[in-house]
C-alpha cells in the first residue's frame, strides 16, 4: 500500500507535477500565510478549514459513492448545538461537548439513511433535503434549549483540559492539524476495500452486487462517515466563532459546500482544501461584491460544471498517479458508456 | 457431481413467459453454454441464477443447496460470480482497482483498520494487489494495468470483467455473451481463456451467439426457446437435433 507521504515525496519530485499541483499548493500556501500574518485574513481561513472538513465528508458520499445528499447541514447543526448548549449551560469541556454532538449526528445519520438510502436518485435527494430543512426548523422552534433566532453565545473557543486556543493563530494551527488529520482519513478510505467498495457501486450498483458487494449497507457506512465530517465541521464552527444561531447551518451551508466540492474537485481527496479557501478567500479580493455572494457562488458552480467538470484539483489528481490523456472520458462515465456504443 | 441444479425454473412478467419451466444441471467440471435465438429466455435465467430477478416458480441449487431467491451479493460471497452482457466496469478506476474489487468476497479489512491503516489491513491490502496483478498478467492486461477501465478498447474491456469475476475465486463462472463485440481473433482467443479456466477447476456456464465459440469451447450445450428448453446434449449432439436447426432456421427446412 502507497503512504500519502510517500506518493506527496514522489508528486512533487517532478517540476512538471509542480504545475499541476500548482491549485493544492496555492491553497495551503494561503493558509500558512494566514497563520504567520495574523490579522482579517484569519478568520476567513478559519472558515475555509472548517468547511474543508464538511466537504470532506460530502466528499465520500457523493465523490466516491456517487451519491446525493442536500442535507448533511443537519449532521452540522446537531453536532454544533450539542457543543453550544453542553459548554455554555452546563459547563462541559470542549472535547466530550464535540463528543456527545458527534454521536448525536451519527445516530441521526442512522435512524434516517436506513429508510431513505433505499431511495434512488433524485428521491434521495429529496428525502436529504427535507432533513435540512426539519433540523433548521427545530432549531428555530426550540427556544428553550436554542434560544430560536437569537442564537447562543459565549460558546468557549476550542481546547483540551486547561489549555485553549485562545489566540487566532493557535486556533488556526489546531484547524489545520485537524483538516489534515481529515485529508489523510479520507486518502487512507479512499485506498481501501471499504473505499474501493464505495466508488465501486457509484460506478455500477449490479456489479458491485454481483461481485459480493452489499450496496444498502455500504450506502449507509458511506453516509454515516459523512455525517461525521460534517458533526466535527459543525462543533467546530460555533467553538471558533463562539456563537451559533439557525442561520449559520441553514441552506447556505449546503450550497456553499456543494460550490466547494466542485470548484475544488469532486473524488479527489484534497478538492475541498482547495475548493473552501478558494470559496472563502478569493472573494475577498473582490470586497465590494460581499452581497452578491450567492450570486457569485452560483455563477462559480455553473461555470465549473460546463468547463472543469473536475474541478481544479483535477490538475492534481492526488487519488492516483497521473491519469492521461482520456481522463476526460474516464470522468464522465456518459462519454466512455457512448464511446462503448460506438463500437460495432 | 453436480455444480448447479435448475428446476422447474419458471418467470413470469405480466403475461409475458420469459422462462418456462426450465431444468438442467451443469456439471462440475468443464464448460456448459446456454444457447437460443434473441428473446429465447437466456438473460432472463442468468438473472434468476444469480440472485438479481427471484423466480415465479421453481429451485435452483447450488452444490446442492437450496439458493432460490438469494441475492446476488450472497451469491457472489458463496462462489457465484456472473459478468454482464453490456460489460459493467467501474470505469473511473484503474485496471487494477477493478480487478481489486473483485477480491471484495475474499478479503475482510472494514473502515477501521483501513483507517488506523492497521498491520493486518496493509498486509491484506498487499496481497490484493499481488493476486490482483498477477490476474491481469493472466489475461494479457499487463500493460495497462494502471490505465483507467474506461478508456480501454472494448475487447480489453471484456478480458478485465473476466479478470475481476476470477478474482473472487468463484466455483461457479458466469458468463452472459462474453464475445459480444469481439473481432474474430479476440474471440478465439476468449475462447481458450474460458477453457483455461475451467480447466483449472471453475465450472463455466455461458450465454452465447457466437456459435463457432459455443462449439469450440462447450463440453454441454442447453438450448432455450420462447423461454423453455428445446435440447441439451454435447456440441456434436445439438448439430444434429432438428428442433434446434428448426428453432435457428425459423422453419425454412420445414
């Protein structure tokens, strides 16, 4: 088996490959920038962290099970308000706050992908969507414990035991440790037997049957492993920000995860590093179009679909060695399905 | 002995008769071939066969066990491994992830040791890619084991569904027109591919048109029309029998 340092090591060994990494580079130079320069950029750094982890997970369902969810802000939402209210009302430390929200998420991710990752298609993505918008409402509705719009503050920064990330700078180096922690989990599943299993029936559910696959039970790993990137994302978001309300695990959420996936690359294992600081930190050399920033978003997507349909980090497959000249026909399973008709 | 057993094997869609009453046995050893004209009821059994339609009427056995109505998944983990007329790769895959995969049923490393990248998981991870290659080799893939599925010509395509369905080291092979699209030198060469394999022990049940492949490669020959069995003997038997050439000719020589 292939260590990612190793197969980093021999990327990166070929000036050639320097180019095509050049999306992976960037990003993770801006990163470490922020973390010596201090200062606005901070902050926005911090979200493209928290975000690369969500993607991540959305990363695995969609990516390499191929499948669609619009709802894993709820995973979000319920991992984050389990950390807001156990730390601020009822003194919990950071870690077993994340913890116990974690769990919450994963049982959720069990009761409702058991019944509805037996739907197909775009009913499945109904069914996600309908998720979303159920735990958005809770949160608005359940004031005793959410306090509805207001929002709970005071939620203390990340920490273990005595020691807290107080500063913007020790936050940041625990985002980052976190985010690679999240990209080397996500390499190792990839290169595995539960990932192959994965990108498998997203290529073909009757042979990933018939070769022994159990497809309902893979769909349903793949989701609650999801949900967990996106539980961590969301106790994390509320902890560095110290504040959560409905809004910041609204709809938004989803469609700037979904901007990220595929301006970052879809399938690929550093696509949401990339696609979040892209996202996150690109627009702010822009200022003035801050309100126009679904508009942006929206535009970005489309624009990605029709021309880069793998994304920027497609220049730097990662997953693998470097995929040739076909690649193009190798990801877009439409076009070889066609190339294959063709033939007599 | 027998490998697998049809009995009375029957399926109904609607009031369309797909598969009428059908029995055979295929023997453990060598090659048995299901032929019939287009719509003669052939996919139809491989699907009942291998778990992906549950039959109207009838049993199937295998190894002498009762396995009517379980799914493929099941199928393929107990020895039964079927490719697909329409080759099914997974084409954003290289070569040798294809064939990897097809080691599924074999192998056992869940999320966690994947995850803690446990000695165990690495050492099994290893050997899947060792028997993975070594298959490839086998099937003259070689050289394109790195490439993705999807870009390969056809034919080549073929030989890797072979490859990963051998992979899982079935007792019983399964092949639905397996020279569907293949030029005449692929197909001979397909043709000594399939008795290799079941030379080496892997009963082979084979749906197929290309008649000169049929009669090359087949110890046994089943012929279905309109959804039931019309013959069943040696290559050389069916030739000869008049309701097939009646069936082939549609009644010319009548």
């Amino acid at each position: 088996m292939t260590s990612l340092p190793a197969t980093i090591f021999r990327e990166l060994r070929d000036p050639l490959n320097l180019v095509r990494h050049l999306p992976t580079l960037l990003a993770v130079g801006l990163v470490l920038y922020a973390i010596v320069a201090g200062g606005y950029v901070v902050a926005l750094a911090g979200f493209a962290l928290i975000y690369a982890v969500f993607v991540t997970g959305l990363n695995i369902f969609m990516g390499l099970g191929g499948q669609a969810s619009f709802g894993h802000n709820a995973f979000a939402a319920i991992s984050g308000y389990t950390s807001a209210v156990l730390t601020t009302s009822y003194g919990w430390e950071t870690l077993p706050a994340m913890g116990v929200g974690v769990l919450g998420a994963v049982t959720l991710a069990v009761i409702i992908g058991y019944p509805t990752l037996r739907l197909k298609g775009h009913y499945l993505a109904m069914a996600t969507l309908a998720i979303g918008l159920i735990v958005y409402e809770i949160a608005v509705q359940w004031q005793s414990v959410t306090q509805g719009y207001t929002g709970i503050s005071g939620i203390p920064p990340l920490g273990i035991g005595k020691w807290e990330a107080a500063s913007d700078r020790a936050q940041l180096i625990v985002l980052s440790l976190i985010v690679i922690l999240a990209m080397l989990s996500a390499w190792r599943i990839r290169n595995s037997r539960f990932g192959r299993a994965l990108v498998a029936f997203s290529g073909s559910e009757d042979a990933a049957r018939a070769l022994g696959i159990d497809v309902a039970r893979y769909k349903l790993a793949a989701f609650v492993v999801s949900a967990v990137y996106a539980a961590i994302a969301g106790s994390l978001l509320v902890h560095i920000v110290g504040f959560v309300s409905p809004e910041v695990f609204g709809m938004s959420m989803v469609i700037a995860g979904f901007t990220m996936l595929y301006v970052g690359g879809i399938g690929a294992v550093v696509g949401p590093l990339v696609g979040a600081v892209m996202i996150n930190l690109l627009p702010e050399t822009f200022r003035g179009l801050k309100e126009y920033q679904d508009i942006i978003y929206g535009v970005a997507l489309i624009m990605i679909l029709i021309y880069a349909p793998g994304g920027f980090a497609s220049m730097s497959t990662l997953w693998r060695g470097a995929p040739s000249e076909d690649d193009t026909i190798a990801r877009d399973p439409g076009l070889a399905v066609n190339a294959l008709e063709a033939k007599p | 002995m027998t490998r697998l057993s049809v009995k009375g094997l029957t399926k109904r869609f609607g009031g369309l008769v797909a598969t009428d009453n059908v029995s055979f046995d295929v023997p453990e050893k060598g090659v048995t071939a299901v032929i019939g004209p287009n719509g003669a009821g052939k996919t139809t059994l491989f699907n009942l066969i291998s778990g992906f339609l549950p039959p109207t009427d009838g049993r199937i056995f295998f190894d002498g066990t009762d396995v009517t109505g379980t799914p493929p998944e099941r199928m393929a983990a107990i020895g039964l491994v079927r490719t697909f007329q329409l080759v099914q790769l997974f084409p954003q895959l290289t070569v040798l992830e294809n064939v990897m995969i097809g080691r599924h049923v074999r192998t056992r490393a869940g999320l966690m040791s994947a995850l803690l990248s446990l000695p165990a998981a690495r050492r099994e991870e290893s050997e899947t890619q060792s028997k993975a290659r070594a298959l490839i080799a086998h099937v003259g893939l070689g050289a394109q084991t790195e490439r993705l599925a999807g870009v390969l010509p056809y034919g080549q395509q073929r030989l890797l569904e072979i490859a990963r369905a051998l992979a899982a080291e079935p007792r019983l092979l399964l092949l639905d027109e397996p020279a569907a699209g293949l030029n005449h030198g692929e197909t001979e060469r397909l043709g000594l591919l399939i008795r290799e394999i079941a030379d080496g022990g892997t009963t082979v049940l084979l749906i197929e048109h290309d008649m000169r492949l049929v009669m090359n490669t087949a110890d046994r020959i089943v012929v279905l029309n309109f959804g039931a069995k019309i013959a069943e003997g040696t290559p050389a038997e069916i030739e000869r029998h008049a309701d097939v050439i009646e069936a082939y000719l549609g009644g010319v020589a009548a």
